[in-house]
C-alpha cells in the first residue's frame, strides 16, 4: 500500500487521515461521523 520504506506509526496515521479527508472530499455521500 505504501511505497518504499516502513513509515512510522504516526506517518501512517496522518496518511491514512488524509487519504481518508481526500476521500470524503470526493466523495460526500460516503462520509460517516466518526464521533
């Protein structure tokens, strides 16, 4: 999924964020309150 070398756990954290952010901003239907 990552290219490359191993991230750190907060690396991981923060891209998947923001993969996630990007996602929900494409696509608004799919979001879900994570609350």
């Amino acid at each position: 999924m990552f290219d490359e070398k191993p991230l750190s756990c907060d690396e991981v954290v923060s891209r998947h964020r923001k993969f996630k952010e990007t996602t929900n901003a494409s696509s608004p239907v799919l979001q879900k309150p994570d609350e």
